[in-house]
C-alpha cells in the first residue's frame, strides 16, 4: 500500500491501471483525472478506479494519498 506524497503542481500522468486503484486522500487537494473525467479530490474522499482504467492525479495543495490495488 504506497503512501502518495505530493507538493502543490506534482502530478502523477494518466496511465492505464491493471487492477482496481482504490485512493483515499488522507489530507490536501488536488484533480484525479479517471478515464479523461476530472475529478476534485480533498481530503477524507475514496476515489475507486476500475481495472483497465486511466488514471493520474494532480496535486494543489499538500496531498497525501493512500493507495491501494486490488486484483
């Protein structure tokens, strides 16, 4: 389970996921971009990406994310 750490204009580009991608942001802000749909992140917020999905993120404001694959 990686620990995410990010600083305000870090981002992570879209790539495909081959497994579920389950992301809890533990603190911060940011844009989750799944599958070219913009998705705001803050903080206490799961965002669940499918198997075979796109996804990356951006960071805002000091993020931590915890992420977790499944499958």
């Amino acid at each position: 389970m990686p620990l995410i750490c990010m600083e305000p204009g870090q981002e992570i580009p879209p790539h495909g996921g081959h497994s579920v991608g389950i992301f809890y942001v533990k603190e911060g802000k940011g844009v989750f971009t799944l599958d070219n749909k913009k998705i705001d992140m803050e903080k206490d917020m799961i965002i669940i990406a499918p198997e075979g999905s796109s996804r990356g993120m951006k960071c805002l404001e000091r993020m931590v994310v915890l992420a977790i694959s499944v499958g």
